[in-house]
C-alpha cells in the first residue's frame, strides 16, 4: 500500500548556532571594516612624512577626475639662488604621445611658475601663469626663458613677457643653451632636423642636425630630442618610443649638403618590421625603456646624470643613471623617492622638484630633502611609512578580530562536545595573537630578505660579477624562499604532533582533529598552506574571519580541509 506525503521522510535542516540578530550585527561589523580598510588604504596621508594629499591619493587610485600637481619635464631650472619650477594641475601626460601636431597633449593647457629656496626648501608662488605651456625653460645670460611652438616667454620679476616669433615650431626639442643662444631643434613636416637659435625675436637657422629620423613624423607618437651640455661636452638625445639613443657632439651639416647617411631621404628602408636600426655614432640607453617614461638628462657636480619614472602612470621609484667612459651606467641608491612626475636641476648642487611639491637635493648616492618641515631622507621616509602602513594594517585587522570575538561571546557558545569529552574552542582573539607570532616566525625574516635584496640588488649584481658569480640574486631568492618553508614546514610538525606552535603555546591554544586527537603532518601541513588563501596572501582577513564566525565548531577553511579544531590547551 503506498504511503501517503504525510508519512513520506521530512527532511531535517539544522538550526544554526546563532540568530539572526548576530547576523545582523556581523554584516554591520564587516561592512564597517571594508571601510575602514579602504579608508587606510587610499585615504589616509600618514602624517606630515607622506608624499602625497588625500586628493592626490584618490587621483592615484582612478577615483574621479580629482585634480592633482604635475612637474612638466624639463620646466625646472635654477636662477637666482631660487630652484623654479613649471607646474599644472591634473595627472602626468605621457611624454611623447600626440593625438594631433606637436608634443605633450597638454602643451595648450596652462601651467604656473612656483620657485623654492634652494637652502630651506620654502616654496612661494609666483603668480606668474603661461598659456600655451612651455616645452621647458632655460637660463641664458642670468635670464630666464621659456618656450613653447607658437611664443617665447622671458620673465621679469613677477611677469613673463611674450614673444611671437614669425617662424612657428612644429616639433621642437626642450631648448638648451647653444653658444650663449637660446636655441632648440625642430622637425619640420619633411622630417629635417633644424637647429634654430632665437636672435631679437624671431628664429634663425644655424644648419641641420644629423639625427636617424625615420621620415614624415608619426601621427602618434612625436620625437624626443633632448641636449645636454657643458663647458667641453655636449651629448645629444634621440627617442621615438621604447629606445634613447645618444651621441656625443651636435654635428650640424648644412642643409642643402646631400652626402650625409642620416638624412631622411638617404635611409634605407629595413628588410624586416622589427629589425633594429645601427646608425653610426649612437648608442642606446636604458634611461628609458617603455612608452611614454618621464625621464631627465642633466649635469650635475662636473657630470652627467639621468633620472626617470619607469611608469608614468603610477608613483614609481625613480631610477639614476651615471654617465661614465661613454656608457651610462645604472646607480640608483637604496630608498629612492616614489613619483609620478618630476623635474631635475642641474649645476654645482643638483636638486630634484617633486609632484607632491618637495625639493630634494641630489648628489649621486643620496636624495635628502631640502623642504621645510621635518628634514627626512628618503631612507627615513620610507622607514616611516612602512611603520604607517603596519600600524594601519594591524589596526585594522584587530578591529575586526575584536568586534567579531565580542559578537561570538555574546551570541555563540564555545563548547566542544566529542563523545564524553568537552573542549571550549579558541576565539579568535587567541588565535589571531598566536597567528601574529608564528607569522613573525616563518614570513618576516622572508619579507626582511626581501626587501634588503631589492635594495642593494645592483650591488648584489655587482659583487657577484667581482666574485666570478652568476645569478647571485637568482640564488639568493632561492634561499629567501627556502627560508619561508622551512619555516612551515617546522610549524607543521610541531602542530601535527603536539598540536602547537611558539603562537599557539603562548596563547594557550591547541589545534587538534575533530576527534580530538593529533592531527598529524600532512592535514597541519595543509591547514599552514591554506591560511594565505583564507586571508587573501596575508592582505585581508576578512574571508577566515566570516568562516569562523558562522561554521559550527568554528573552522576556517584550513580547519575544514583538514578536519581540525582549535581549543583552548586543557593543561593549561
């Protein structure tokens, strides 16, 4: 005789360990620490150390349109005991790219003229504003210029004095100091090199400067050319994109002279598209090796230096380059500043202008801040906001682990019940505590090692070439990895036979399976292992902390891998 749906098997749910109110309140808690976490993260200017404003900060971070300070390239300049400098607000442009005629996509945006006490760092405004902005400004016989395509600004005081020339700039370099003359190199639209010098307002033509243009310029990308020079040399900058190539020496030809190889007319096309060029007398750089790097060349201290951003597009820190025996060598100190845009200043006392509005001062192996304020290397900044950003971090952590264990005192019973055996489960308070400590034990020395190859890693290279070895980094990371499991897989035995680690033995705490008994290597080998993924690499805690919260015998997803609970040591 069938049976009838009501004598049919009901199936049972569980009835969660807590109600709804402590849902409730753990979805108000949780959301309360994404915002706090996201508060440290982008919004917080750590104290008077940090080198960036909260609007700065969120600009970084793509949220909105919010205006930010950028250093224009080549616009900082020192004159009369005063670092000037060529500001705009909104975010870097990339150099180099063009969405129509001329350089910087920027150039008929209007930009601001502020000067910085060379010995305190003061900064003042000038008041003085210049639209369209200059390719950069220049120092000739004690006076100050600038230059743009269409007008050529001399300042005086507190005003800058236009000039327009008859002759209109179509793709020019940064000007540059040629004989006492203002002067820059324009490409006109037949991909000539011209080098003009400026002469009682208008532009003459000195000759054609022999540079392995390519013919017609790009619609998307317009030549850089860069001079830098001193009293006995002079070395000449060319880039078209990922490559700088240099030479030594301008070598002007005339320009109805046909017998020069690097004219546009007399370059042999390449046989394959990404076959690389040699012309004769230049030589590539590592200066800059991406689209659109920010980069400056300068002489500084009786020799030539070069700076650059290898990503515009984010605070990077920035890299220096030591012009040696006709090469340029990489030798940027440890602890360099992170920036977006800068300027750099050249003479006898070398000065860098940030975005944040810093003057630095530079002279091959440290960057020290000149601003007034609290006199930090950048060594010390760093060291400053690491303790921030840890300080932040480990504040945000608790709040979450103590707001979740006041919630689960109130709300949830920590009995343990295996056969005729009770426990009482550790809460998360203990087990965040004993997780700092062993994560002390087996991560920090890796971080430390981390960090401390990063920093010397040209001298690590360096020192391994004296010695005669190879891939000594390569060999050290190594070692810096084998560190960090050595370190789990001590922690694992430990665990798996005693059920206890350093942490755990200070907190009073034992991991053991659901049976209550030793879980053994592999499952605590496995419980180590998956603890980076229930808090996401160690950033957010977040997901481990819920899986607590809500499992029956409070497990994260180590615990429910492999079968164990944490409780408090009943010898103890």
């Amino acid at each position: 005789m069938p049976q009838s749906p009501l004598n049919q098997d009901r199936v049972e749910f569980e009835v969660p360990p807590y109600g709804g109110s402590f849902i409730f309140q753990m979805v108000l808690m949780t959301f309360a620490a994404i915002v706090f976490q996201f508060a440290v993260n982008f919004l917080l200017p750590f104290g008077p150390w940090s080198d960036s404003s909260i609007s700065h900060q969120m600009a970084r971070a793509g949220f909105g349109n919010v205006a930010s300070v950028t250093v224009m390239p080549g616009g900082s300049i020192s004159w009369n005991d005063e670092v000037w400098a060529l500001v705009m607000s909104g975010p870097p442009p990339v150099p180099g790219i063009v969405p129509a005629r001329g350089g910087l996509a920027t150039r008929s945006a209007s930009s601001r003229l502020i000067a910085f006490d060379r010995k305190t760092g003061k900064k003042r405004e000038t008041d003085i504003t210049l639209s369209p902005t200059p390719l950069g400004m220049i120092v000739i016989n004690d006076q100050l210029w600038g230059v743009a395509e269409t007008v050529v600004y001399r300042i005086e005081g507190q005003n800058a004095i236009p000039r327009h020339p008859t002759r209109l700039l179509m793709n020019p370099s940064k000007p540059f100091n040629y004989e006492g003359r203002l002067a820059v190199i324009d490409r006109n639209r037949s991909g000539i090199f011209s080098l003009l010098t400026f002469q009682d307002g208008e532009w003459m033509d000195e000759g054609t400067v022999e540079v392995p243009a390519t013919g017609a310029p790009s619609p998307w990308f317009a030549p850089e050319l860069r001079v830098v020079s001193n009293q006995q040399t002079t070395l000449l900058f060319y880039s078209e994109g990922q490559t700088v190539l240099f030479r030594e020496g301008l070598n002007l030809i005339a320009v109805s002279d046909p017998a020069s190889a690097l004219r546009p007319d007399n370059l042999q096309p390449s046989s394959a598209m990404n076959q690389p060029r040699v012309y004769p007398g230049w030589q590539s750089t590592a200066i800059a090796t991406n689209w659109g790097n920010s980069w400056e060349v300068t002489f500084i201290c009786g020799e030539f230096w070069a700076y650059s951003n290898p990503n515009p597009y984010t605070s990077t820190p920035i890299q220096q380059y030591r012009y040696q025996n006709g090469n340029w060598q990489r030798t940027t100190p440890m602890h360099p500043p992170e920036m977006q845009s800068f300027g750099a200043v050249g003479g006898e006392s070398g000065y860098l202008v940030t975005d944040d509005l810093r003057l630095l001062s530079i002279d091959g192996s440290t960057f020290q801040q000149v601003t007034t304020g609290i006199p930090l290397s950048e060594r010390f900044r760093t060291v400053l906001k690491l303790f921030g950003l840890l300080f932040c971090y480990v504040l945000s952590v608790g709040m979450l682990v103590l707001g979740t264990t006041w919630l689960m005192k109130i709300h949830r019973r920590p009995d343990y019940l295996y056969g005729k055996r009770t426990m009482t489960q550790a809460s998360i308070l203990r087990r965040a505590i004993a997780r700092g400590i062993d994560l002390l034990i087996t991560v920090f020395p890796s971080v430390f090692w981390t960090s401390v190859v990063a920093d010397a890693h040209e001298q690590i290279e360096q020192q391994s070439a004296s010695m005669g070895i190879k891939n000594l980094v390569f060999i050290v990371s190594l070692s810096i990895i084998g560190m960090w499991i050595s370190g789990i897989l001590v922690l694992s035995v430990m665990e798996g036979i005693w059920g206890i680690t350093p942490g755990k033995w200070l907190c009073g705490i034992r991991t053991l399976r659901t049976t209550l008994r030793p879980c053994g290597f592999l499952r605590a080998f496995a419980r180590e292992l998956l603890v980076y993924v229930d808090s996401v690499f160690l950033m957010i805690w977040l997901p481990g902390v819920l899986l607590i919260a809500f499992t029956p015998h409070w497990q994260r997803l180590g615990d429910l891998t492999a079968d164990t609970v944490v409780v408090l040591d009943p010898q103890r």
